[in-house]
C-alpha cells in the first residue's frame, strides 16, 4: 500500500474521530433522532407516507454516523497496515 495514500486515510480519520468526540456534532445527531422518534410516535394512524418517510430519515442518519466511524476504522487499519510495511522494510534492511 502507498504510504501518502495510507497517510491520507490517517488524517481522515483523525478529522473523523474528532467529530465524532464534537459534543456538538453528537448533541446534533441525539437532537434529530429524538426528533424523528417524537414525530413518528405522534404521527396519525393513517400516516404511513410520514411515517416511512421519518423512519429514511433515521436510517440516513444513522448511515451518516456509521460514514464517519467507518473513516475511523479505515484510518486503524491503515496505520496497521503502516506499521506492518515498517517492519518489512526494517526486517529487510
């Protein structure tokens, strides 16, 4: 794997976890769930188009969340993968 590459997944991941650390950036995500929960509870029995449509807005927030915590693991795996080539080089010398 090519180190700039490896080294790019790290910063990404870097931004990544600081966000998701952000207590606003969490506050943000706990507010809209509520939200949504809120809504679907009081929503009418016959609401279903409301309903579904409040139920993707869940699902993409919870899929936006999981974007920025795939980042992270990729960066770990990354940084592995890093530190394994260090060792091959280092192994080879």
């Amino acid at each position: 794997m090519d180190k700039h590459k490896v080294r790019e997944k790290q910063e990404r991941a870097e931004k990544a976890a600081a966000l998701l650390r952000n207590e606003l950036f969490n506050e943000a995500f706990e507010y809209l769930e509520i939200q949504f929960v809120d809504a679907w509870k009081g929503s009418d029995i016959k609401d279903s188009d409301n309903r579904e449509r409040l139920y993707y807005l869940s699902q993409a927030l919870t899929a936006l969340k999981g974007y920025f915590q795939s980042a992270v693991e990729d960066g770990k795996l990354a940084e592995a993968q890093l530190e394994d080539l260090q060792r091959r080089i280092n192994f080879n010398r």
